[in-house]
C-alpha cells in the first residue's frame, strides 16, 4: 500500500454536497433508520468539530460530531465517519478522528460515543462500555456502543439523546 498525500482541514458548507455523497456510498438508503442516525435527528453537527480529509484537491472522506447528551452527561456522538472508496485505507478515517477528538478534548469536551468496530477505534481511544449503562434511541449491538473519555474519569451513564448547543 503506498501512502498518498492528504490533508485534514474543517468542512465548510460547499463540502455538504460532496458530504452527502460519501454518506449515501458508505451507507446506503438505509442509513436514515440507524440508530446512531436517529440520535442525531433534529440536531445539526458541530462546525467547530467536522472536518474533511483532502488528496489530490478533492475531498476524500468526512467526520462530524454531533453535541448529545448521555444521562446528563454533556458529551458528543461521532459519524459520521465516511471514506470514499477510492482513497480506504490509506490512513484518512483514522486521520480525521484522532483530529476530530483532538479538537474535542481542546474544547473542552469530556466523552465522545460511537456506535462502530472496536477493534477499529478501540486504538483511536474508544472503549466498549458496560453493557446496558448506555441506551440509544434504537436498536444496536451492545459491544459496538464505544466511548472516548477525553477528560479521563467515570464513564457516563444513561440514555443518549439529541441535544442542541444553545
């Protein structure tokens, strides 16, 4: 695998159609009835924690975090995570998540959920939490409810839901 040069940079809103795009590739039609999907309804991602993986001048791939709530825990829901097929593994995804939470953990936020791989993300600082402490809007596998504490500490406890950043 040679490596190809890319770039991290944070999405702007001409990115969306390109966005858009990724998503319905990497997901499918079926992705608005995702449980993680339905968690982020009504809520619109962080600008300040999306961000776009770029070779060659073109976007290659997309991470956004989304601000929800676990319990009462304020904390972030990532994805998501979408790779055009022309540039997987090649080291972007990774790339755009330890930025995503770099800049998560600069802000100020302690806890970032996922619904994904653990032995994908687990080496991105994601661990599976214990069973049922969090519940999502749907159904899910509970060994791919994944946390990031990016302030260290007790893991949250509770439902996750939607919550807007006002």
């Amino acid at each position: 695998m040679k490596p190809i040069p890319f770039l991290v940079r944070l999405e702007t809103p001409e990115d969306d159609p390109v966005i858009d795009t990724l998503h319905e590739e990497a997901f499918g039609p079926g992705r608005f009835a995702r449980t993680a999907f339905r968690l982020r309804e009504g809520i619109a991602h962080d600008p300040r924690l999306s961000f776009v993986g770029m070779s060659g001048g073109q976007v290659a791939g997309s991470v956004r975090l989304t601000p929800i709530a676990i319990g009462s825990a304020k904390a972030l829901l990532l994805g998501p995570l979408a790779v055009s097929p022309r540039f997987k593994n090649k080291g972007i995804g990774r790339a755009l998540v330890r930025t995503a939470l770099q800049a998560a953990k600069e802000l100020g936020e302690a806890y970032v959920l996922l619904v994904g791989d653990a032995p994908y993300y687990g080496p991105l600082g994601f661990e599976q939490v214990a069973f049922g402490s969090i519940t999502l809007p749907g159904p899910v596998d509970p060994a791919r409810v994944l946390v990031a504490p990016l302030a260290g500490g007790q893991m949250p406890e509770g439902p996750a839901q939607a919550r807007s950043r006002s």
